[in-house]
C-alpha cells in the first residue's frame, strides 16, 4: 500500500465523523469523551516506519530484496539511521575522505606499534573467532575463520586489551571520536558476504598492518572495490551493503575503529553519543571472561536458537517460509489498527443510539403534553 492510499485512509475512514460528535452533544454527551484517532495515529506510526525503511533501502546502488530489508537488523533502526543521514556533515558516499576526520592521522603514524601489538596477539593465539554466541554482531563471520580482538567498545577499553595491547588502547583513548576498534583477520579463501551494518552513527576505519598488499585481497562497499595495504587507512559507510574476500594465501591483519560519524548541529551529535553509549554499547563482546558482556550478547543465545529453527524451516520449504513472514507483518499490523478501529465503531454507534433515543424520548414527551 503506498503513502497516499494510507493517507487517504487515515483521513477518511478511520477518523470519527463530524457529525457523530454534533450528535453525541445533541445527545447530552462531551465529544471529549470520543476516543483519540488510535488507527489514524498507527497507520501514520507504520507509514512513517515504512518510509524510512524506504530511505534505507533505495540510498546505495546495491540493495537487499525489499522484504530483506524489512526483516533485516539494519530495518528495525531505520527511523533512527534517517536521522542521523539527515543531519550528517559528511557526503552520502560510500567511501569518505580522511580529510573529514584528521585526528585519525594519529592512528597511521604509530601504525609499527599497533602492527607489532596486533602481531603478537596473532603469534600467541589471542585472536577469537565470534562462535561463542557472546557476539551478535559478527557471529555470522565465524564459519569463514575471520577473527577479532576487541579493544573498545562504546565504552572504556577491555581490562584484557588494556593489558596485552597498552600501547595501542593509549593511542585509542586520546581519540574520544574512535567509539570502537578491534584487531581483525581475515584468512585466505575466506569470503565476507553482502551485509549492511545496523546502526548508521558511525563510519568504519581500516588501517592495514600486514596484509597481502594484492588487489585480490579486498572489501566492496555498494559495488565500489578497495585493496587493503599495509600502513594504509581508509574509511567508509557500513551502512552501505558491503563484502570482502582475501584471495590471496597471505592472512590479512588491519586496525578495525567506528568513528562518530560528523553532524552539523550539537543536538545530532549529542543524540548520537548518548545513543550508543547506551544503546550500541549494549553490544559489546568480551574477549577473555573479566571483560564486559553487553545486555544484548547475554541473550544472543536466545536470537542464536531462534535463528537455527528459522534456518529449518526456511530450507524445509520456502514458499511456506515467506507466506508466514507475510501473515506475521500482516498480524502485528492487524494487531495494532484493528482494536483501535472497533473502538471508533463501537463509540460512534453507541453516539447515535444515544441520540436517536434522546429524540425519541422528546417525540413522546410533546406528544403526552398534545
């Protein structure tokens, strides 16, 4: 259905006419009494949700299904994520100048003393693979061997990278725009699927360390394709569809940050950092047990259990899987316009069986005084 027609509903059908609050008067009754427009109200609330899942969805060139992009994480923060591209200050593109963030600079010229903590890290097997289910964001990165270790995230640094990586989690604390970072592999042969990132208050930073240095080793973000290299940064959108691939038999190491994304007004940018201090933050993986377990990875298990059955029944038959996707989208919108609609109904015949009755009663008064 698209916004006009939903429009047109709202406004029409689904309102409480004029005249049953004049009977409602006549009949002695305060039209304050009426209900407010409770399916007007929700069909703006699901028009509203649709256009920004809208934005989202059309803003790059390459796209998910639309109803991949409904049913996808990036859709449930599509109203949040329009906010933040309506006031960014930088270009919506996938790839951003580093010219927009300097103090990142920083970063590249200590670039030997973060590859030497990283290198180390790899050589005693610190580096975890995100199969534990304590890792909702990168779970789906497990089967392709890719591996990480965090040393931030929305937060303070990890006791655990504060202690094998002081010198790097230093470097990170001087630049309070770098919300998260992480040291990332990526194997040979390993493929990265298409995927978007869900939350659009940040820009992703790479900083190659040892890496092949070979353009079959890459990431490409809505179709434009970028070659790590070593001593190297480069920043770009996740919210744009992107993939990568190492085709090489050199295993690649970069510096992995999110970095606030610039806003031109102060409330943007106070929004943002309030909403992934805690919001996002409710995310964070540990990479060893003293270190902090988001709200979110401690009931991953749950999403983690849900996800195995969907997969069942997506490959017992998918016909029958999107049909249920549909009625299910189609029942929560039932569930949220139709209670309010039967209320609408039931006052505004209740106004008129009140009123016809009050005329009534005044017919058979005048006619016992005749």
């Amino acid at each position: 259905m698209s916004v006009s027609a939903i429009s047109i509903l709202c406004s029409s059908n689904f309102r409480v006419p004029k005249a049953s609050r004049e009977e409602l008067i006549h009949a002695g009754g305060n039209p304050r009494q009426l209900p407010p427009d409770t399916p007007m109200i929700a069909w703006l609330l699901i028009a509203l949700y649709l256009a920004c899942i809208l934005v989202v969805h059309y803003r790059g060139r390459v796209r998910h299904s639309f109803w991949g992009q409904v049913f996808d994480h990036s859709g449930l923060l599509a109203p949040v994520n329009v906010f933040l591209y309506a006031f960014s200050a930088v270009p919506n593109k996938p790839y951003i100048s580093q010219a927009h963030f300097p103090e990142l600079e920083t970063l590249r010229e200590h670039v030997d003393v973060i590859r030497e903590e990283g290198v180390a890290l790899m050589a005693h097997a610190r580096m975890r693979s995100p199969d534990n289910k304590d890792d909702a964001g990168f779970n789906s990165f497990a089967k392709t061997g890719w591996k990480r270790f965090y040393l931030k995230w929305y937060g303070d640094a990890h006791p655990s990278a504060e202690r094998l990586c002081p010198r790097t989690t230093a470097l990170l604390r001087s630049l309070p725009d770098v919300s998260a970072a992480m040291f990332a592999t990526l194997p040979p042969g390993a493929v990265l699927n298409p995927h978007k990132d869900p939350y659009a208050g940040s820009m992703r930073y790479h900083l190659g360390l040892v890496t092949p240095n070979d353009d079959a080793c890459h990431i490409v973000v809505d179709g434009e394709p970028y070659s790590w290299r070593d001593g190297e940064g480069v920043i770009f959108d996740e919210t744009f569809i992107h993939k990568a691939e190492n085709g090489t038999d050199v295993e690649r190491l970069i510096l992995f940050c999110d970095v606030a994304r610039p806003m031109r007004y102060g409330f943007a940018r106070s929004f943002n950092h309030w909403f992934g201090r805690h919001v996002v933050s409710a995310a964070s993986s540990p990479n060893e047990p003293d270190d902090r377990t988001g709200l979110i990875n401690r009931l991953f298990f749950l999403s983690d259990r849900a996800g195995q059955w969907r997969r069942r029944f997506k490959a017992w038959n998918r016909t029958v899987y999107k049909l249920t996707k549909a009625g299910l989208a189609l029942g929560l919108a039932a569930a949220l316009i139709l209670p309010g609609s039967f209320r609408t109904i039931h006052h505004v015949m209740s106004s008129r069986l009140s009123a016809h009755a009050t005329e009534d009663h005044g017919r058979t008064s005048t006619s016992s005084l005749n």
